[in-house]
C-alpha cells in the first residue's frame, strides 16, 4: 500500500471508528483542530499515564506541576517568544498557497535521500549477503554525487538561518528548482517571518485590557515554578518537574492531521543538573527516551535521532526522535540541553533570585537544565501509524476475507476486553453482564452482543482491543468461556474465575514500565 493510501486510511479510520473527529463538524470544521472521540480519548489517557508513570513514578527526583495555560505577559519576553517565536514563510504565486520555507528545503533534502536509500537497496539486492553498505556509500559515484547535494543544501540554509538571512533561504529555494506542491510552479513571494503566538485581552473592559498569550509551549510553566517546586518539595539537584498540558500555536500553514495543529498538548520533562554535568545529562535522557519508545514494541528500524544543525538560541545541543509515519520520518520528541538560559531570563525580568544552594559544594549557582518534550498528538498518531494493519485471511465461502486491525499494545489500548454472548437468550447475556459487572472495576470493558460474533470480532480488531471473551452453551455447563487473542485470533477456553487475573496480567501498564527498567 502507498504511504499516502495507508495515512489517508488511518485518517478514514480514526473517524468511522470513534478516535478522532475535526472540530465542530457539524459547521464544516476548523482547520487543524480535532477532538478526540470516544476511543481516542481513552488511548490518549492511556499514553499519558505510560509516560506520567515513567517520569515521576520511576524517579524519586522528578515531581509533577499543572501550571496555568495564562501567563504573566513579560514572560513571554523574557523566554524570547514575543520577539523571535516565528516562522520563515513563503507563498506560491500561482497556487496563492503557503508554506513553511524551511519545511520546503527540508522536505527537498529527504527527496535527494530517499533517491541514495533506492541506490543502497538496489545494490543490497544485486550483491545479497556480500553486499557492504558502509563501503557503498562511500564510493559509489551517484551516492556521493546526491549526498554532495544534501551537504551543500544543509550548509546554505544553516548558513541563511543563522544570519537571518530570508533572502538567502528564498534563493535557495529557487537554485534547488523546488516547485509548489498544488501548481507546480516555482513562482516564488519574498520569505517573511510571522510570529506563530495567539493573543488575547485580559481585563473587564476593552480600554483596560491587557495582551496577554496563550502559551504556545509549557516549558516556562515549568521555569517559573522552579523555585516554588523545589523550595516545597525539598529538591536536591539534579531533579525534574514534569507536566502534561495544552500549548497553542498560530500554525499558518497547518496540515497533515494531527501532526501539527494549532491546538496541542505536550508531555515535557525539565531536568535541573549542576553546569558541568549537562552533557552527562543530556546522553543520559536521549538514552532513556529511545528506551520509552523502543518498549512500545514497534519496528525500532522506523525511529531515528536527527541531531540539530542550527541549535536554538537556548541550547549547546539538541536532538530529535523522529518516527518514519506514512508521511515520512518526522518529529515526535526532543531532547534539548538548554543551559541555564531560562533561569538566568527569568532572574532578570522578574528580579527574583532563581539560584540554587548546593551544600555539597558549599557555593550558588543557576541550575543547567535538559529538556524532553513529546508532542501527546504525535505519539497518538505514532500509534496509530505503527498499529493500522489490513490483513488478507484467505478465501471464505468464495469471497477474500480481510480485517483491519489495531495492533497497539495491550497496555495503552482504549478498550482491553470485550464480552460478547454468543446469542441474545438461552441464558447467555445475563451471564455476559455478571462478568462484565464484575470485570468493569478492573479495566475498561465493552459488552456487545449485535451482530454474529464473526461481525463483531472485526469491530474489536478495528478499535485495538486485545482480548474478546465469548459467552456460549458451554459456559452454562462448565463455567469456562472463550478467549480470543487480537493479534493472532486464537483462542483458548479458559475458567471465568481466572479472567480477572489472565487479562490483568497481559493489560497492566507496569508492564511497559518494567521494560524501562531492565
């Protein structure tokens, strides 16, 4: 299936299925903003408690904070938002569509190396087991010919950007020949910077109202707490303050589902170190993040680090975890060593003594600080991404049987068992309810009894459940039902009264956490 075909589908899906549906759809939407449905606000409770419980449950030395979404204005200009929260842009003249120009170069660099990975894959099937990827890429004439492309692209727009140079970024675009996706065309406007912040007023009448912002991230919640977290708390450095909230972004040029939208919550950890230590810190967490990811059970061949060309002006080094999703490898995490730059800004503009006593060596100072930020709505479609399956069963009674099924993993899915009563009498769904009256304390349960269980097994498989239980004749003989597995559709017949005890076993969330750390 096409990688366009396959994210279109996930798209189809998380509507027809109850995860995701576009805001107020009855009036037609609004542009990149989404609610989440019934099933997608599950799995999104899910994934914050995989990465709440292994951030503070995991560490005594990380505590959590819900800060406020409004902020005093002046933080804003100290954390350097109100001057430099921007974006490059850049219209088509023909298409009158826009775009991020630095999104343009970058999408334009990934064309040049996905054509060196065809090169590499044609070589590998041409020399099979003696095939030397490391020497190929080294010395083949048209590999070295497109990364000399990559090279020179990467080094003017590092360039360009850090000299703020919006000329040289449009005039890159047009020496590379790259061309407005919707017309084809390479009629290029000037680039110009739009600051990315939503304002509003604050005050009871409109002359007395101050500008304030909603936050576009929830780092400076985080920074201006620092004080009031680790004085109430006790803290010894290092420690972490974790938080979970929503940020807002003006995104101009927003697409591509929930991957960048104007409304958003990020999951952000701020780990206060001694200076000196930032870089022990830093390999530390980017360590620890890949781990939180690699446990999910996903093909690990689809992640990757993408170390930062032009870090930002807070930072002495950075690093992203970026997930291959069907519109290609992108952001999800990253990981940044921020220096003191924040509780320095913050010390001058609200004239409040943000250092640290350090006891141990008897001297002062403003704590360096590492930063991991997880977008919540990209690891969702991360998910989904990884888990949307379409299999072929074969041949039934002449027709393909096929499936679409959610493999996401047991612990993080929105319903965790369903209980179905093979027939509506006889008996059967008033046993079904006892279980699931008694089960419901335990985890989330779905009781259906519409449909064949045929019909209503593919539903389960569609929304990821991991276990369906089947209430048939037997069971009013035995006190056994049927188990069935989501992933490889078997089943087993198994005791009512060890039902509890199987699927907490398989669903539990420590199941995860106990991945981290072994």
């Amino acid at each position: 299936m096409a990688k366009e075909d396959r994210f279109k589908k996930i798209i189809a899906h998380c509507k027809e299925y109850g995860f995701v549906f576009p805001s107020s759809d009855i009036y037609d939407g609004l542009g990149a903003v989404y609610d989440y449905g019934q099933n997608g606000v599950e799995l999104k409770n899910n994934i914050k408690e995989y990465w709440w419980k292994s951030m503070v449950l995991l560490h005594e030395n990380i505590v959590g904070l819900d800060s406020a979404i409004f902020m005093h204005p002046t933080v804003w200009k100290a954390s350097g938002h109100v001057d430099a929260f921007s974006d490059p842009l850049i219209d088509n003249k023909d298409s009158k569509k826009r775009y991020r120009a630095d999104v343009l170069i970058e999408e334009h660099r990934e064309k040049i190396l996905g054509k060196i990975n065809k090169e590499v894959a044609k070589a590998a099937k041409r020399f099979g087991d003696d095939f030397n990827k490391a020497e190929f890429v080294s010395t083949n004439g048209r590999v070295l010919k497109y990364q000399g492309q990559i090279d020179e692209i990467t080094r003017r727009f590092v360039e360009a950007l850090e000299n703020g140079d919006l000329e040289a970024v449009r005039q890159l675009i047009v020496d590379e020949k790259i061309a407005c996706p919707v017309s084809g065309s390479r009629n290029w406007t000037e680039v110009r910077q739009f600051n990315l912040m939503f304002d509003t007023k604050l005050g009871s009448v409109a002359e007395g109202a101050h500008t304030i912002y909603l936050r576009p991230e929830t780092a400076q919640g985080i920074f201006v707490n620092y004080l009031n977290v680790q004085k109430t708390g006790r803290m010894k450095i290092p420690f972490g303050i974790a938080q979970i909230g929503k940020a807002f972004r003006n995104e101009i040029v927003a697409r591509q589902f929930l991957f960048r939208m104007r409304e958003f919550e990020q999951m952000e950890m701020q780990f206060f170190v001694r200076p000196g230590e930032d870089a022990k810190w830093f390999d530390y967490w980017k360590k620890m993040r890949i781990n939180w990811h690699n446990a999910l059970g996903f093909n690990q061949d689809d992640y990757r680090f993408h170390e930062h060309e032009k870090l930002a002006h807070y930072a002495n080094a950075a690093v992203d975890i970026e997930y291959n999703f069907p519109i290609g490898f992108k952001e999800v995490e990253g990981i940044h060593s921020r220096t003191d730059f924040d509780l320095k800004k913050h010390q001058e503009f609200s004239g409040k003594k943000l250092q640290f006593f350090d006891n141990e060596m008897n001297e002062s100072y403003t704590p360096y600080v590492i930063e991991t930020s997880i977008g919540l709505d990209r690891t969702f479609l991360l998910l989904l991404s990884a888990a949307y399956c379409e299999e072929d069963l074969g041949n039934d009674k002449g027709k393909n049987d096929k499936r679409i099924v959610l493999r996401i993993p047991a612990p993080l899915a929105p319903v965790k068992l369903a209980i179905l009563p093979l027939l509506k009498k006889d008996g059967l769904p008033e046993i079904a309810k006892e279980i699931m009256s008694e089960l419901r304390f335990e985890f989330n349960c779905q009781y259906e009894e519409k449909d064949t269980i045929g019909r209503r097994y593919r539903r389960q498989d569609a929304i990821g459940t991991p276990y369906c239980i089947t209430i048939d004749h037997q069971t009013r003989e035995d006190n056994t039902v049927t188990l069935r597995h989501r992933d490889t559709m078997e089943q087993e017949r198994i005791s009512i009264d060890k039902l509890k005890t199987i699927i907490s076993e398989k669903v539990n969330i420590s199941n995860l956490l106990k991945k981290l750390t072994q």
